[in-house]
C-alpha cells in the first residue's frame, strides 16, 4: 500500500485515477480546487477510508507526505484554459514546480499528465516521442500548449539537477465517463447535442482528425507508466484509430438513433489539423496498447450523459 496524491484527482480523469488507486489497496489523497472538477465525481469514494480530500490550488505551496504524486491538475479542454489563460500558465509553471519541490522534499515518484497539444499542429504523421513539435508560442492555445511544454522542460531539469524520480505521459484525446458535460470538448458535445435532438456543431468542413482514447485505457497505461522502472518517457498514452471529426459525429448520431442535423461553425483558431499517436514505444516499454474501440467507448458514454440528463444516479 502506497500513500499517492492525484492532483486535478475531482477532474474527469483524476477521478477515474484516484478509484483505480483505491480498489489496488492504496491510500489516496485527492487534491483539487475544483475549477473544472466536480465533487459529483467522487462522491462514491468519500466514505473510504483510504480517501481524502484535500481543497487546495497548486499555483501555492503545500505540505505533505506522500510516496508517489500524479500530477493531473490543469483545465484540459479549451473553453477552460482560455477562460483565464494567465490563470492557466500559472496552473503549469508555479503548480508544476511546487509538486516538484514537493517530490524533491519527501523522495517521491512524481507523473506529469502532459498532453498531445505539445505536438501543436503536427507536421510530422502520426506523431512520436521524438518529433519537437509545432506550436504558436503567441496563441490562444498557448497557455496550455507552451505551458505544458514548460511542464515538461521543469520535470526533466529536475530529474537532471536534484535527481527527482519522473514519469511523463502524453496523453492524447480521451473520453469517457465524468467528462465535464459543459466542457466544450468534442465528444461531449455531439453526445448531449445527439441525445437532446440539437444540431451537431461540427468546426470547420469537419476533415480534422482526432484519435480518441477510452478512460479505462488511458488509466491502465498511466499506472504502468508509473510503476515501470529505468523510464522517464515521454511516452504517448493514446488510441491510434484516428478519425475526421465529421465522422465521429455521424458515428454519435448513428449509436443514439438521433434525429440531429450536422451544422458546420468556424474554425478555432490554431485548431490542429490533424492528430494520431504512434504507441510503439508505450508497446515496447509498458506492453500497453489500448483494447476498447470507439463504438464500444462511445456506447458507454451515451449510456452516462443518457442518466446524466434524465437525473438518474451516475456512479
Ligand atoms: P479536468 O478539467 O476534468 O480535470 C482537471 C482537474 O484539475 C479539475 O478537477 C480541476 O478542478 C483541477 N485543477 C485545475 N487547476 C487547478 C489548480 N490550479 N489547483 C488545483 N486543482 C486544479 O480535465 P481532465 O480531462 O481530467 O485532464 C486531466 C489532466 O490530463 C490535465 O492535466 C490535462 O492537461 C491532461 N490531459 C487530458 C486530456 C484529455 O483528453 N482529457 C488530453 C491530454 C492531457
Ligand atoms: N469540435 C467540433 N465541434 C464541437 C467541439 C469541438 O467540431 O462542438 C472540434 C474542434 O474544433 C477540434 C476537435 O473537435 O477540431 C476536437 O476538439 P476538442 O476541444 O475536443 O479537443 P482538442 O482540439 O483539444 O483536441
């Protein structure tokens, strides 16, 4: 049994993280200062009593004893991290260098949640550890895209100069459910616009592809990642089916036997083109690869926004 801090662990996935953690034998202290997070999330874990939970910002210092941190804190949808993006660089650089210091204090293992965005608008196909990227240093995805890519560079120069013991994982897009319903995030959005018969906001022409990963994925490649030795990564946590952004919503309206209609918006700007993780190294370092394909994800998640909706329980 391990005492592990999930930070962000009231968010989508910090949620799932911090169940998973619990029903291995762990105690879990959840800390979060429920900006995009939920208590509805964790509702279920309160009367644990391996669970804690800890209101708190990570952009101030804390104090406390912990043998492992997954460090998950961070608006992760766009609506979010632009809301106050100064807010969100500050969520990146002060955060991330105080669960550094605070691995650094008490010699623990600690998992930065970096993401797919570090790649930018990819000009490389699909996307590997080892491609630098392409981003807009001055646009409006820059306080999460630079200040995950700052994340990154502040865990490396801690392994190097304190020796702190490192973990990073670049998750690419996920789904599932306790997605926050008002997010914006596509998946969300075309499910609660399918199952309340509103038209299907596709951006652009809808040619744009993603590669969407299920929850239960995700976490299993994440705790392999932390409690595999002698590999820092950056490694790729994602699903490597990639689709355009129109399919995926004729692929909603298809399972939720909706009426909906497509409507095409503008583009963001700096919206990336086109999105696919290559996994080899997660196959060879962690024997991972994602088992659950989009059909059986997207299923389970109408299944929640479905109870969700009608009021119905959710855990
Ligand atoms: P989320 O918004 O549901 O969860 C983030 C959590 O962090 C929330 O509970 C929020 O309240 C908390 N938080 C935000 N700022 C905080 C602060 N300053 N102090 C304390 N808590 C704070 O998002 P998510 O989808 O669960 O993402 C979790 C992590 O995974 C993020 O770091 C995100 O960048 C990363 N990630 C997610 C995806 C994805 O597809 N969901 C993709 C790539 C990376
Ligand atoms: N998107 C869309 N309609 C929506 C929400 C998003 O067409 O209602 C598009 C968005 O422009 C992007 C893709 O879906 O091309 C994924 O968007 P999301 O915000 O989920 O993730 P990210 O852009 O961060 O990958």
């Amino acid at each position: 049994m391990k005492r592990i801090l999930v930070t962000g662990g009231a968010g989508f996935i910090g949620s799932h993280l911090c169940e998973r953690l619990l029903n291995e034998g762990n105690e879990v202290l959840c800390l979060d200062n429920f900006f995009t997070g939920s208590k509805r999330n964790i509702l279920h874990l309160m009367d644990n009593h391996r669970f804690e939970l800890v209101r708190h910002d990570i952009t101030e210092p804390i104090l406390l004893e912990v043998d492992q941190i997954y460090h998950f804190a961070c608006p992760a949808s766009p609506i979010h991290y632009q809301y106050n993006p100064v807010k969100t660089i500050k969520t990146n650089v002060m955060g991330t260098i105080n669960m550094l210091g605070l691995a650094k204090r008490v010699k623990a293992r600690i998992m930065l949640a970096s993401t797919s965005e570090v790649y930018g608008d990819p000009k490389v196909h699909p996307q590997r550890e080892d491609y630098w990227g392409n981003v807009n240093p001055i646009g409006i995805r820059s306080c999460y895209d630079e200040g995950k890519r700052v994340a990154e560079t502040l865990m490396m120069d801690y392994h190097r100069q304190n020796k702190v013991d490192i973990k990073i994982i670049r998750i690419f897009n996920t789904y599932g459910p306790r997605m926050a319903p008002n997010d914006g995030r596509v998946v969300s959005n075309f499910i609660i616009q399918a199952l309340k018969g509103q038209d299907i906001t596709v951006f652009g022409d809808g040619s744009q592809t993603r590669s969407f990963c299920y929850i239960d994925d995700l976490v299993t490649g994440t705790l392999k990642m932390m409690n595999v030795e002698d590999f820092t990564g950056p490694v790729n946590l994602g699903n490597p089916h990639e689709f355009t952004i129109l399919e995926l919503a004729e692929k909603v309206i298809e399972l939720t036997g909706s009426k909906s209609r497509i409507v095409f918006k503008p583009l963001p700007q700096d919206d990336p083109t086109q999105r696919k993780p290559d996994i080899s190294l997660a196959r060879e370092k962690l024997r991972w690869e994602p088992t659950i394909q989009l059909t059986e994800g997207l299923k389970k998640t109408i299944d929640y926004f479905e109870r969700l909706l009608s009021g119905q329980p959710i855990v």
